[in-house]
C-alpha cells in the first residue's frame, strides 16, 4: 500500500467531508448521479475516482463535460 502525504490525505478527507454534506432528494448534477448513490457506495472506491478527475483537471487546468471544454485560468 502507498504512503499518502499530507496533501494527498488532505484532499482525501476533504473529498470525504464532501460526500458526507451530500444533500438527499436533490436533482442530480451534470453527471447524472444522484447524491444517494454517491453517499451509499464504498467511500473508497468513490475517493478514488474522484481523486482521478480532480488529478486530471489539475493536471490539464481544463475542465471537460461532454462536448464542453472550459478553461481553468
């Protein structure tokens, strides 16, 4: 198992604190996917891929939906 730094874990709980404050009964955002199902899958798993997009926005300093492509200044 890898060792997180402290950013890494920082962006961890952050994301969690965030799925966690999650609203049920909301319209689903952009993506489609309900707030329940976000609260009700493995925490893990969610983070994960989570970490991946934020990684890959980051990385890019774009933000890709669908056929929109917005630039991060």
């Amino acid at each position: 198992m890898a060792v997180l730094d402290d950013v890494e874990q920082e962006e961890i709980t952050e994301m969690t604190k965030a799925l966690k404050k999650l609203k049920k009964n909301k319209a689903p955002g952009l993506n489609g996917i309900p707030a329940e199902t976000l609260k009700n899958a493995d925490e893990d798993v969610i983070v994960k891929e989570l970490r991946k997009v934020y990684n890959a926005v980051w990385r890019k300093e774009k933000v890709e939906i669908g056929l929109i492509s917005v630039r991060i200044p």
